[in-house]
C-alpha cells in the first residue's frame, strides 16, 4: 500500500509501530534502487561484502530520511504527483551518486535560482564534438545530476531533455510557469557545464554543453 | 532532437544514456517484486536470466534477493535513532519544499530566497511550513478507514484488467493468526484455532497467513490481506513469500493509524499477480464477489481490541486462533 501523508506524519511524531510500517513499505523500494545504481556502475563490491554494502547503503538512506526530525520525509508532497517510493526511490539514487563522487553531503531537496534564472539562454549548438564525449564520461555526468538535483530538478530534467517535452506540453502537465520551466532549462544547462568542468575542465565543457 | 537522432551536445548525450538505462534489464520492476520477496521461481529465473547480459546482471538475482528481517530491524532502529537524535530542521534547511507557497515562486520554480521563519510557542524558531506541518499532521492522524475513498475509483479497474500468466489454481488451506504473537514471534505460527474464532485487530499489530495449496500451482502466485469495514477495504502492507509449488506466507499489518471502528473482516486473496488488486484503499464493491479459478478469497471476522490485549505472554489466545475461513 503505498503510504499517506498522515501515516509518514505519525511515523515522524516518533510512533514506533508506524515508523515500522513506513521502514517495512520503503525497504524493497531502496533495495532495488540502491542494488540497480550500484550495479550500473561497477560498484559492487566483490563476493560476500555485496549485500551488507548493500544493506549498509540502504541503512544510510533511512538515516538521511529520518534525520533532522525527518526533513527528507517531511519535504515530499503527494499533491506534487510523485508518489513517496518514486520520492524516496529518486533520493536513494541521489545518495549513492552522491557516495560515488565521493560527495556525503546532505540530501538536495530542492534548489535555489540566481535572480537571472528566468532568462532563456539561446538553444544549444549543434556539437560533433559531444560524440566523442565517452560512456564514462556521460554516466559521470548522469551521475552528477542525480547527485546535485533535487527530484523536482530530475523530474524537469527527464521531461526536458530526457523526453523532451516541449516547455507548453510541461506547462500544461506540471501547471509551472512557462518562466518557471524556462528557468529550469536554463539551470539545467548550467549545472550540466559546471559538472563537466569538474570532470573535464572548463573548455571542454564549454564546447559540450554551450 | 528525436529519441534516434545523435546528441547535438553532452547533456543530450547524458540523456539518451538514461533512455538506454530506463529500458534495460536492470530497469523491470519485476526487480522490485523481488527484493518485496513477491516474485515466483519461474518469474525470478525468468528475470536472472534476461540481466546476464546486463553490467552486473550476472549478480543480479544474488543481490536482489530479500535482506530478511535483521536488516529490517537493523533499518528500524537506525531509523528510530536518527528521529530521537532530533534536531531542529531550522538549522539545517531553511526551505523545505513541502511548502512552495512561502519563499518560492508559486508557478512551481526553485525557490529564490529562503523561506522566512516564524517564532514557535515556545520560543523555538520554525519555519512557517513545518509549524504547519505538524499541526496538520495532528489533525489527520484518522487514518484511511476514515477517510473519504478516493483511490476506490483508480484502483477499481484494476479486477478487471487481469493478467494472464499462469493457468487456474486449486483450492487452498489457509491458517491465520493475528496479534502480537504473529507481529513479533514464532508464536504467530500458531494456526490451531477452534473453528469460526473471530481474530482479533488491534491497530499497529501484526496479521499473519499461511496458504497451502491443494495441489503443487505452477507459475506465479501472489497474496492480499485486505481489511474491510462496511463498504470500505484497504489492502494492508504486508510481506509476501512464495514457495515454488504455490504456498504462500503472509506477514501484514494493520497500520497504526487505523481508527478501531465498526465491524472488521479480514479477506485474503491469493491469486495470480494480474488478478490480483493494487496497493490502497478501495470500495468493498471494487473486490472480487468470490473465488474462481485465478482467485480465491477467504473471508474471517474479526473484532477490534487494544493494541498488546491480544493474549498473555504474546502466545497466541485460543479465541484468536484460526479456524476454517469462509468463502
């Protein structure tokens, strides 16, 4: 059953018998986000360590869930549409993209724009060079974004760029601002730039994502 | 830039390596079933097999397979830890996004400034949307039963658009136990009930269910506990294990939210996953009528009790235990 606002909010109240209702409903959903990053990125460890990193990863999620009298939990809104094992499943791949940069921050729950977010920057160049962009590359750059995105930025993502929506049809679907779109796009891009320039310096991230 | 062209840039690139990820044999959520211990042998192998070929897929069934509950417990209590440890969520993060009205933009863009606080009774400085949340959440502490139904319709349709993998099943045995003993212990194995005993509900308290069928069931099988209360049912969170000849142990639990009200039954449905209803609440109208060849349902009585009054020294009272269930 997927799990109401009010039962998270009871669990968050420190009632033990729903904290391990919400811990029974959300185990499988980690576990097979964690499992399925991790494995994507050779990051398994080798024989038996495997499930108990597994199961450590997994135990971290909950922590980062329930910490800071549960701001993880407390910050996922059913009305936005995503239900709370896609939420807690996106911040579960957030972590493990964030453990392998080697970044333990905090879970990124939602961002912050600059004052000149809302201007469009003109459409990305046509750039040949991106061909040469390498697979590793290209899942460190995925990895980056599940890292440093918060789950609306990913979700923004996955409709701009993954599926590419056009910004009236994420409009209509999302009922943002075409502005408010605009602005993701643009942050988007940006964040994009800025990753690849802690990858692989800063022209050559210019010339992959400008 | 269509899903076939080349990327113009590394973003795009990114992206169509996430649309290659999304599709591959790591993505079904048949994985997912897995690790919730709900999938059958033959679905499972099924699934290895596919992932051979995937990074890692060589590892996947190993690595998907249920932690078992000293990981659950070890989950809980680091859980538990990390909600006493507190701290106050001011300190920590001034803009939570459960609450877009103060600090963001309403048209749904990333906040531009941090959300202003607002002094608490007790001096403590909050965030105006966690003050709010959790003064809502007193007030929605009913929990589903309570609550208008109004996931009945999405997940009415969900009977008649049945799947059709595997063949009919045959007639099961069921056993079920509810209280302390079947949320904690071994005792909740206990399934001597002198017959037509009405179980016994408390909120938070465990549920437990064994099936046997009466012949070895071929291919995937699945299970349900749902609570029903006049014309409302919920399907209850549970944990489901099949074995590869069709038995199938159940350990759910009626959630601690759940307002002790009006007369309780427990259905149990055993049947193949397409037949089977979705997680939620729905109407009693929306639930098989009865049994058929892909479905069976079990009907049992119940009646409300205080949490922990189910029977001393958390065996299993005799007036709980299961007898033959109706159907």
């Amino acid at each position: 059953m997927e799990p109401t606002k009010a039962q998270v909010d009871s669990a968050l109240e420190g009632d033990e018998a729903a904290v391990r209702a919400l811990v029974a409903t959300l185990t499988p959903v980690l576990h097979a986000r964690v499992t399925r990053a991790l494995l994507r990125r050779g990051g398994v460890h080798a024989g038996s360590q495997a499930r108990e990193q597994i199961a450590d990863m997994v135990q971290d999620v909950f922590v980062e869930l329930f910490r800071d009298e549960g701001r993880a939990l407390r910050a996922w809104d059913p009305e936005r549409g995503m239900s709370l094992r896609n939420w807690v499943g996106f911040l579960a791949e957030q972590r493990v993209a964030a453990v392998r940069r080697g970044k333990r921050h905090t879970l990124v729950l939602q961002e912050v724009l600059s004052d000149d977010a809302g201007a469009e920057e003109a459409p990305p160049r046509d750039d040949p060079e991106a061909l040469y962009c390498s697979r590793q590359t290209l899942s460190r750059l995925l990895d980056a974004l599940r890292a440093d995105l918060s789950p609306q930025g990913f979700e923004m993502f996955e409709a701009l760029v993954i599926r590419e929506e056009a910004i009236s049809q994420v409009c209509e679907r999302t009922g943002f601002s075409t502005s408010a779109v605009q602005a993701w796009s643009s942050r988007l891009k940006r964040k994009a730039a800025q990753i690849l320039s802690e990858l692989s310096g800063p022209a050559l991230a210019q010339e992959h994502v400008a | 830039m269509s899903h076939g062209d080349e990327p113009r840039n590394a973003l795009e690139a990114a992206a169509r390596l996430a649309r290659e990820e999304a599709d591959d044999a790591l993505s079904d959520p048949r994985w997912e079933s897995y690790t919730e211990g709900i999938l059958s042998e033959d679905e499972r192998r099924e699934l290895a097999s596919q992932a051979t070929g995937s990074p890692g897929g060589e590892r996947a069934e190993e690595l998907f397979a249920p932690l078992g509950d000293e990981a659950q417990d070890r989950f809980l209590a680091a859980a538990m830890g990390a909600l006493r440890a507190g701290g106050s969520p001011a300190a920590v993060s001034p803009t939570l996004p459960g609450d877009a009205g103060a600090g963001a933009a309403n048209d749904g863009s990333p906040a531009r400034e941090e959300r202003p606080a607002q002094r608490a009774p007790g001096g403590e400085v909050v965030p105006i949307g966690v003050a709010r949340e959790k003064r809502d959440s007193r007030s929605r502490r009913a929990w589903v039963m309570a609550a208008p139904v109004a996931l009945a319709a999405a997940v009415a349709g969900v009977f008649f658009a049945r799947g059709r993998a595997g063949g009919p099943l045959p007639d099961y045995e069921v056993s079920i136990a509810a209280g302390p003993a079947a949320t904690r212990g071994p005792g909740g194995d206990t399934f001597d009930a002198p017959p037509g005993a009405a179980l016994e509900l408390a909120p938070g308290e465990g549920i437990r269910v064994r099936l046997r069928p009466g012949s070895p069931v071929k291919g995937p099988v699945g299970a349900r506990v749902v609570l029903v209360v006049g014309s409302r049912a919920a399907v209850l969170p549970a944990r489901v294990e099949t074995s590869g000849d069709g038995a199938v142990r159940v350990r759910a639990r009626v959630p601690a939210e759940t307002r002790p009200e009006g007369e309780p039954e427990v259905w149990i449905l055993v049947g193949r996953p397409g037949d089977l209803p979705g997680e939620g609440e729905l109407a009693t109208s929306d639930l098989p009528a009865g049994s058929d060849a892909r479905l069976r349902v079990f009907k049992r009585g119940a009646t409300w009790t205080a949490p922990g009054r189910q029977g001393p020294g958390g065996g299993v009272p005799p007036r709980q235990r299961p007898g033959p269930m109706k159907r």
